[in-house]
C-alpha cells in the first residue's frame, strides 16, 4: 500500500476509507467532480445529497453529536464553501468535532478572482478550530490526517481543508499515518493531581454545594462519572442547554437546566451555594447572565476543562484543573472513595430544605386547562409516546426552550440543538445525520414556522434516504422568540415577526412525498403522535401543531440581569 500512486481525489476517498468513516454529507461542483468521480468507485462508506450546503455540515454537524464520532461534509468552493460557513460556526461555537473538504480552484488562479473562488481559509479562520489550504498533493494524506486528529482531540472542534482542482489531479505516493505528533499542538489530558486533591477537599468541607455541568461532560463521554459524583456528594445538580442528557434528568437531584429559561430552583442554588463544581462548562452569557451579579455571592469555584482558555475567562476561579473531563472526575471519585472524610450531612440536609422551597414554587407550571394547544403540553406529550428514548434536535426558539424544559433527557447525546450560535434552519438537517447514524432510532425534530422554511429542502432528502424522522412543528404564526422580546422590550411593537402567507405544510409536505397532519385540538396531539411514532413509524411524518400564538417561555431572564432576577409569568 505504501508504494502504491494514487491521484489526489483517489487519496481524498482512501483517507476517508481508512479513518473508518461511514457516512459524508455533500454537494458537488467542479471544483470536487474529481473527488465525487473517486467517490462514485468506491464501497467504503455511504454519501448523503442534501439539497444545500448548509445543510451538509448541519448533518454532519449532528452525526457527530449522537455518534461522538468525526463528522465528515464535502462542499465544492466559492458558494459551496460560503453556503457551508453557517454549518461550521455552528460546530464551533458549540465544540462539535468534524472535518469539512471544501473544493478550491487550481493552485495557479488561486488570487486571480477565478470563477467560483473565495478565500476559504480566510473566510473560515474565525470559525474553525484549524482551517489548511494543500498547495502539494504530497502533504494531502498527512493533512487529512492531522484534520481529524486535531478535530477530535482536546477540546473538539470543525477542521476545513481546502483542495484545489488541480492537487485532486496530480499523483504521489499513497501514505496514510497511523499517527500524528505536532510539536505546537499538545492538548493536556491529565489533571494537576495537586488542584484535584484540593478539589476533592473544597466539595468535602462544603456547606451549600452545587455541580454545573456542561456540553463537556457529554462531548467527553463524562456522564458517568459525573454521575457517580453527583450521588456519593448528595449534591444538588444542574446542566447547561447544550449539557442536558449528561446527568438524568429524573433523578430529583437534579434541579433542571439553568440560565435564562431555567428553573427557579437550578438558579437560585447557583446563586447561593459556597462551593461551585462547573465540569465541562464555561459561564457563558446564558447561564450566569450578569457577570457582576453573579459575583455579589461569596462562593469557591472549581473549574474543570479541557481548554485552558475557559477558564476564568468570565468567572475568577479559584481551583482551575485543566484536562479532560473523564480522566479528572475519575481521579476524584478515586480519592473520595479512598478517603474517610464525608460531607456534612446537617448542611447538606438543610442546603436541601431549601432547594426543595424553590422548587415547590414550580416554575415549570402552565395552564393546563387551556382550549388551545399548549406547546409545553406538545412536548411532554412527546417524552410521554416516545418512553423519552427518541433523539431529539431542534431549531431555535421558544421550541427549542420548550423542548429542552419540558423533555427530560436521562442520556447523553440525545438533546442535539444548536447553542453557542443559535442557529435557524439547524434542526432537520440535523434529525437527518442522527437517523443516518440509528437508522431503527426513533428521531424528532422540534421546529417552528420560521425556523423550518430555511432548510425545508431537505424533505426531498429525507425522501431519496427514506428517513422516517418525525417534524414537530409548534407553529404559533410568529417568530416566537422575537415576539416575546418585542413584547416584553420593545413595547409590543411586533416588527417582522408575525408570519403572514404560510404554506399549507400538509400539502408542502405530502408534495415531498411525506405524510402531513394538522393538529388544532389539544385532544388531538396525543392520537397524532402515537400515530406518527406507531402507526406510520416507517414514514417521514410532519404534523403541524396550531399552538396558542401567544405563550410565552418562563422562566426568563431579561439580558444584562442576574440568575436571581428571574421573570416568572
């Protein structure tokens, strides 16, 4: 194999072949035909056509996210690379491994305004963990190789490489490394065994303690460790938008999600505990709101990433431990479990007395009695038909709030939504790439009126694959979110945000070859969902819930406050 010449699109595919890849999503254009000539000759693995760019790394995007693999989109270059830059920020902003090939016209026309080119590399440097542009198909191989290595280590993240036409044409010598070693790329793994023994002491002499957990815990397959943490502690639990799934959510430890449309109870104790164990999260905007009122509260906070650049960078902290989630939290439960020490348990009973006076206020309630159609009733529905075993991906929106609040997640990597970039159009592309990875898995895509007509295409994709995914859409007849903030900010000046001219989404529906129901009776969603999810289990199902227009998510925090200064009704 080592002396064997291949072209630069035949070692394109054989990398793709011999990095185990199963699945890609991409478009084609001139400047990959050579790449999709290759990939037409080959039995490796599967390519998916999706209908836009976007699209692609959306899929790949949430291929990643359920798998914990390395997603994989091949777009051609100039509108094909732009189309694709939505998709990649989105992965980044949230640490999605996944490595994208963009097309890009030969070497020689490269700065010559060339049809169809743009500055890739330029263009995605923001947006990528490590973007490469192949000038010599010798360093092909090896490239490709280091994308994904960089892609999927330390704190993941998308890796773009650019290859000109004319490199997927010239030949070398085939050498796929089974390795890499890059002297300025040496993520940490390990934790300062010193800052974890202090760690472990901090939780142990804690009066009013609390773990935050984030995306971390479930891109670095933490969850059961966290778990077992959570429990020997007898600690209070909370999760981030994008950690939820990675503590179970059942378990009355658990306070629900926090930040701007979390619990009462999840806030209030991160405001008011002594000592914060944050594993795998990074005290974004949406979680903490106001830094300054945050920090009115005396507490000690340990800090535990794989990105030392995390760490104390909204937050001061006082125990930073840099390393991989897992590997740090194990350590930790090995100390406690050796030691004698235990936490107090007179203080942890009364921190609980008044968790539990929180939480009985129940900021989660909504008028149940309503003749209209509820989207929280929706949601919970759904959790009730599918035994909360689906993997659900959403848009974003007051669904997408809706759907995190109401649909308690008990596992990891099945809540798949955009949130770092917030990003419309996200959730069929992504119900797609997760039901490509678990064809016989049950897959739900809660959307919105708005949301879903930015990728709406993708039904013809849906139908070429024949993917039984289950749209839910909460149509309200207005960009939900936006509404909601103009109500409260904006004095009801509903500017742009009520959707006029709506398409008859069972027809639309249908048209794509799919089954399209209207639900407008709250009597009706059960029926239409076991229907859905039984009845036509094998068919792509798009139902169309007409829900009350003017519900609104609580609890929510108004930007520039603090956790503690929560709007309720």
């Amino acid at each position: 194999m080592a002396d064997m010449e291949l072209t630069g699109a035949e070692i394109v595919v054989r990398c793709l072949r011999d990095e185990g890849i199963k699945h890609v999503f991409g478009y084609p254009g001139g400047a990959v035909l050579n790449i999709y000539d290759e990939i037409y000759k080959q039995t490796a693995f599967e390519h998916i056509l999706v209908r836009h760019e976007q699209a692609a790394v959306h899929a790949a995007d949430a291929y990643a996210r359920s798998t914990g693999q390395v997603g994989v989109a091949i777009v051609t270059s100039g509108p094909g690379a732009t189309n694709a830059v939505t998709g990649i920020a989105t992965a980044y902003m949230d640490s999605i491994p996944m490595v994208v090939i963009s097309g890009q016209v030969p070497t020689a026309a490269i700065g010559q305004d060339a049809f169809q080119e743009v500055d890739t590399v330029g263009i995605t440097r923001p947006c990528v963990k490590h973007n490469f542009l192949v000038k010599d198909v010798r360093d092909l191989a090896s490239t490709i190789k280091k994308a994904f290595f960089i892609a999927a280590t330390g704190r993941p993240g998308p890796v773009l490489v650019d290859v000109p036409k004319d490199i997927t044409q010239h030949s070398c010598v085939y050498d796929y490394p089974k390795s890499v070693s890059m002297r300025s790329y040496n993520p940490t793994s390990k934790g300062h065994a010193g800052q974890i023994k202090k760690a472990v002491q901090m939780l142990l002499e804690a009066k009013r303690p609390m773990i935050y957990t984030g995306g971390g815990v479930v891109l670095g397959n933490a969850a059961p460790q966290v778990t077992e943490l959570v429990r020997l502690l007898g600690s209070p639990a909370t999760s981030t938008l994008m950690g939820l799934g990675g503590y179970p959510a059942p378990d009355p430890l658990f306070l629900g999600m926090l930040g701007m449309h979390g619990t009462i109870e999840a806030n209030m104790a991160m405001q008011h505990c002594d000592v914060l164990l944050a594993v795998g999260a990074r005290f974004d905007d949406r979680v903490i709101g106001n830094p300054k009122h945050f920090a009115k509260e005396a507490r000690r906070i340990i800090h535990i990433d794989v990105d030392p650049s995390s760490i104390s960078k909204r937050v001061r902290v006082d125990v930073p431990i840099v390393g991989e989630v897992a590997q740090v939290v194990e350590e930790m439960l090995k100390q406690l479990h050796a030691g004698k020490d235990k936490p107090d348990q007179t203080a942890l009973k009364a921190w609980w007395t008044q968790i539990e006076l929180w939480r009985a206020q129940d900021c989660m309630k909504y008028d149940r009695a309503s003749t209209l159609i509820k989207p929280q009733y929706v949601i919970e529905k759904l959790y009730e038909v599918t035994g909360g075993q689906a993997y659900v991906t959403s848009d974003v929106g007051q669904h997408q709030m809706w759907a995190a609040q109401y649909y308690p997640f008990d596992q990891p990597r099945r809540w798949i939504n955009s949130g770092g970039l917030g990003t419309m159009g996200f959730g069929l592309p992504a119900a797609m790439g997760v039901q490509m990875a678990f064809p016989d898995a049950p897959v739900a895509c809660v959307t919105g009126e708005g949301s879903i007509q930015m990728n709406i295409q993708e039904l013809s994709t849906c139908k070429e694959w024949k993917l039984p995914i289950k749209v839910i859409l909460l149509n309200n007849g207005y960009l939900g979110m936006v509404r909601q903030w103009q109500e409260f900010f904006y004095e009801e000046r509903y500017a742009e945000s009520y959707m006029t001219s709506l398409p008859d989404f069972v027809k639309l529906a249908e048209a794509y070859g799919h089954i399209g129901i209207t639900v407008e009776k709250p009597e009706d969603v059960e029926p239409a969902l076991r229907d859905a999810f039984g009845k036509y289990k094998d068919r792509l199902v798009f139902i169309n819930f007409l829900t009350d227009p003017r519900e609104n998510v609580f609890p929510m925090i108004p930007a520039g406050k603090g956790l503690s200064e929560m709007i309720l009704v």
